[in-house]
C-alpha cells in the first residue's frame, strides 16, 4: 500500500467514526430532549447578564429577575398602551 492510500483509509475510518457517533448524538438528544426553562411556581429566576472584557477595566454587570408565573411573564408582554389599570388599585 502506498503512503496516500493509508493516509486515505485512516481519514476515511475517523470519518466514519465521526459520523457514527454524531448520528448517535442526534438520536439520543431526541428520544430524551434536554429540559428547558424553570417550573412554573412562587418567586423569581435570577439571571446574571454580566459582561467582563478582562484587563483593569471595562465591562458591564446585571443581573434579570424574571417570575416563574406564568401570569407575570405574560403581562411583561403586554404594551403599556393596551393594558388595562388593576381592579381595585388607586391609580389611575
């Protein structure tokens, strides 16, 4: 065999086995996919939004608070022109 051919082969095998394990991958990611978001429930999920560019300065920090009722969340959606004042409350 010549040094192109087995250079060919052994290219051709870890193609192979990269194929292999992607579909692999693909197929267990579907039949068990990932869990998304957090339970619905009381209180808020902290989501930290900071941003650091290293060296002696720079970035940014923050931090989101979103509710995990859904009811909240959909409210946060709702344009300030369509939105109705709460029942009951004082302003308006």
């Amino acid at each position: 065999m010549s040094f192109f051919t087995s250079i060919a082969l052994i290219s051709g095998a870890i193609i192979a086995l990269l194929l292999a394990r992607a579909v692999w991958v693909v197929r267990s990611e579907l039949r068990n996919p990932p869990e998304r978001g957090a339970a619905p429930g009381p209180g808020e999920t902290v989501i930290d939004v900071s941003y650091h560019s290293g060296g002696a300065g720079g970035g940014h920090s923050a931090e989101i608070r979103m509710s995990r009722d859904p009811q909240d969340q959909a409210r946060f959606f709702i344009p300030l022109s369509a939105r109705q004042p709460d029942k009951g409350s004082d302003n308006d």
